[in-house]
C-alpha cells in the first residue's frame, strides 16, 4: 500500500488524517501483515454476583479473536486473543440496560473485524494497532449514531472491545518469530524507539529495557471482596455446596492467600470503614492460625468516591480505627471519576502521600497517564482489557519513572487470565495479580486449570507463572 493510499484510507476510515507516520516507511523483515479476523462469543452465568461501582454483576461474555498474519517472507501464522466484553464496566450507564450496552460492543467487535480485514499495511503489532485505533474510535461513534444511543460508546468500551484483536496481532507475532510477544518490544523486532510514542525523554530505548525478558516464576495473588461477598458464615443466607469456598475465611484456607483486594461503595464512609474492619478481623483470626504475620489489602472506590476529601477522611478514620488495617493497605485504586478533564478540583497529591493512589478507569493511553501524574496519582493499573500496545508503552514509561504498578483483572478466565498473568510477570515492579474467575465464573475456567495448573489451581497464595514464556502470548500453541 503506497503512502498517499494509506492516507484515503485511513481518512475514510476515520474522516481525518491519523498520525499515520506510526507506520514506518522503512519495513522491518520481521514485521507482520493482516490476512484475516475472525470472532466469536462465549457466554456465562456466574456462580455467584459479584458488585463494583454500585452496580451487581451476574453473567459475562467471553470475546474470542483468531488472527491469521503474513511475515515479509510469506509464512501465514495464527493468532488468538481472548477477553470479557464487561459491558457494566467498560460502558457503564444510568439511561441504558445492561443488554443494550453489551449489544453495542458486540456490533463494535463486529465493525473492527472488517476494518480489520480491510487494512493491509504490515509493521510491527504496536504500530498495527496504534494505527488502526483511529478507525476502531470513528466505528463507535458511527455505530453509536446509528443506533441514537442516549451515551456513545467510551472510550474504554472501545478499548475492552478492541483488546482481543490487539491481543490476537502480538500472539501471531511472536509465534512468526518462534519467540514470547515480551521478546518483540526492542530494537530488532519494533520500528521506532519509545521517543516516537512518548517523546524526546525516552530517545534510544525500547521497552524491552523494562521489560523483563523471561518471566518471574510466582507472583502474590489478590483474592477480592466485592461488596456483596460474604465475610463469615451468617453473611450467607443460603449455602451453594458448590464445593468451592463461600466465606473468606474458607478461601483463605483454600488458596492459601496473603493479599485481599476490598471493593468499596464510596457513598457511605461508615459502611466503607466498617468494611474494611470486618474484613480485617476475619483476616486476623485466620492468619493467626496459620502463623502468617504479614499480609496485605488494596482498596478499590470504582470511582464511588464524591470527592478527594471523602477519601481522605475515610483513610484518616481507618488509621484512627484500625492501625493495624491501616497499615497492611498497599494501595487505594481510582476513588473519584474517571473523567479527569470534567473534574479538575479532584487532584490526590495529599491523599497520594498518605498511600499510593491508582489511576485505573482514567488511564487509557499515554496522554491520559500523563494527565492523572498531573492530577496527583502515584501510581497505574494496567490491564490486559486497555490493549497490549498501551500497556508495553505505559509500563515503560511507568519503570522508567518509579511509579507505583499493579495489573488488574477484568474476572478473566481461561485465555485472558493467561494473558493478563503474562503481563503481570513481565513487569518488574508489579508485585501481584488478580484472578476473579476462579471465584465468580470458575465454569470459564473448565479446560484450562489442566493445561496451566499453576494459574488456575492455586494453594500456596502465589500463582506459578513460570510456564508464561511460551511463544506468542502463551495462551494457545
């Protein structure tokens, strides 16, 4: 495809001309070309709900995206990519149901997939997809048009809906070059050096310099506590006896865990205190037992919080409550909006120097990361669901500045679990992972726990991602 054809059809594609010098003139031997997309669906009911940001969710739909590439020297190679839609999440609404949202990103995936297979420039899966975002984000709006949706589809519905494909490139690509996909970020697989997506700051390196090229062998696995999960027995108005555990003491005992991750409500300070005392209590008294001394909590808001003072007065009060607590807190995710340019006056440089606060639902590229540094966040959430190429970027840069790391979950099963512990163990400052289908929507899971029993089997509270070096992105050979 000559340059000035790429130029018609990225414009008609998107109705403006897209910074398509990410595409480099200069071709790479190793870089890859599109020859087909295509996608399929599956769906659960969940075991049991699980509630975030005021909202109780029951069921998923998994996305699944095969690739088939083409390398410079004619070899065709399959990809796949894997991830939950999380409609209520990624495209929450107070005028729309929960099926017309779902709807929207099904038909989105469905608009991707022939933009997708109508765009043959070849590169590298980073420059692919930075490319072809432009296309996927005047798809939603057109689709959103189409449909007279009372709220366009975000940004992040687009991003968790476009992360399987992005997923589905780099698997493709490191399995044409027989090599992990954390293999590919450096000089001899990528076209451009971080300077060409993050500036003059970062001139002759790759994010390989911050990547780790083999992947650690365990990380510490973050248990959650939604907001309707029981606590002790008499939480539980009627048992499953489902053979799984049902109160966190059991499933501290079951998996052996030292990390526990506390969704809160943000509407009621004294509820949200006495949250995280009730859970620490329990946590206590069966850690005890184990002799276990040390362990610890995350805090996630999903954005509940009114505003930046909420939160610091509820942290004041758990230290006044709970020293104990208090202290075993790691880190406090996303407590204000994430719609960070409606909300100036929510800056957390205070609460940021009383424990490292996590931009997760307001950090969805480069320029959003810079943003939320701004505002005073200290620290990201990466997420398979935000696309393979923001996170290699955001991840780089996030090394380079000390800032603090975590991965998130998007309660992944099967292939999309594998991927998301991939990127967590790739990343030398995270210090943990998240697994939330083993509790929710472990039917999802059926297949797998065999194939990479160290994820999905977990006893020792750490998951064993040695295995994860796989070619591609180790999911599916």
């Amino acid at each position: 495809m000559h340059a000035s054809t790429r130029r018609e059809w990225i414009a008609a594609a998107t109705g403006t001309f897209a910074p398509f010098h990410i595409l480099s003139a200069a071709k790479k031997k190793t870089d890859i070309r599109i020859e087909n997309i295509s996608i399929s669906y599956e769906d659960y009911s969940y075991r049991v709900p699980i509630k975030f940001g005021g909202r109780v969710v029951d069921k998923a739909t998994i996305l699944n995206v095969n690739s088939t590439v083409r390398t410079g020297d004619g070899r065709v190679v399959k990809g796949f990519g894997s991830m939950p839609l999380s409609n209520t999440w990624a495209f929450p609404s107070k005028t729309m149901p929960y099926e017309v949202t779902l709807g929207a990103m099904r038909d989105l995936a469905a608009r991707i997939t022939k933009v997708m297979n109508g765009f043959k420039e070849s590169g590298h899966p980073i420059d692919l997809y930075l490319a072809l975002e432009p296309a996927f984000e005047k798809a939603a709006a057109e689709l959103s048009a189409s449909l007279k949706m009372k709220e366009p589809i975000p940004r992040l519905g687009v991003l968790v809906t476009a992360s399987a494909f992005d997923a589905a490139l780099h698997d493709a690509f490191g399995k044409a070059h027989k090599v992990s996909a954390y293999q590919t970020y450096g000089p001899e697989f990528m076209n451009h050096d971080l300077s060409h997506y993050a500036g003059a700051d970062y001139k002759g390196e790759y994010p390989s310099k911050y990547l780790l090229q083999t992947p650690k062998t365990r990380l510490p696995l973050y248990h959650l506590v939604s907001a309707v999960d029981p606590i002790v027995a008499a939480d539980i108005p009627k048992r499953l006896n489902d053979g799984l555990p049902e109160t966190l003491a059991e499933w501290i005992a079951h998996n052996g865990l030292t990390h526990i991750k506390i969704k809160l409500n943000g509407d009621d300070p004294k509820w949200d205190t006495e949250r995280v005392i009730n859970v620490d209590r329990e946590a206590e008294q069966v850690q005890k037992k184990r002799g276990l001394a040390q362990w610890y909590y995350s805090l996630d808001f999903n954005e509940r919080c009114p505003s930046v003072e909420y939160l610091m007065k509820f942290l004041s009060d758990l230290k006044q409550k709970t020293p104990r607590g208090y202290a075993k807190v790691q880190y406090v995710e996303q407590p204000t909006s994430r719609f960070l340019k409606d909300h100036p006056e929510q800056v957390m440089h205070a609460a940021g120097k009383m424990k490292p606060v996590v931009a997760d639902e307001s950090m969805t590229d480069i320029e959003s990361m810079r943003l939320t540094q701004k505002m005073g966040y200290t620290g990201v959430a990466l997420k398979a669901c935000k696309a393979q190429s923001h996170s290699i970027l955001i991840a780089a840069m996030a090394e380079k500045q000390k800032m603090f790391i975590c991965v998130q979950d998007l309660t992944c099963p099967g292939a999309s679990l594998v991927h998301s512990a991939g990127l967590s163990a790739h990343i030398p400052r995270v210090s943990g992972i998240e697994a939330n289908a083993r509790q929710y929507v472990p039917i999802a899971n059926k297949g797998w726990e065999d194939r990479f029993p160290g994820i999905f089997k977990v006893k020792d509270g750490n998951i064993d991602t040695s295995a994860l070096n796989r070619p591609g992105l180790s999911a599916v050979a």
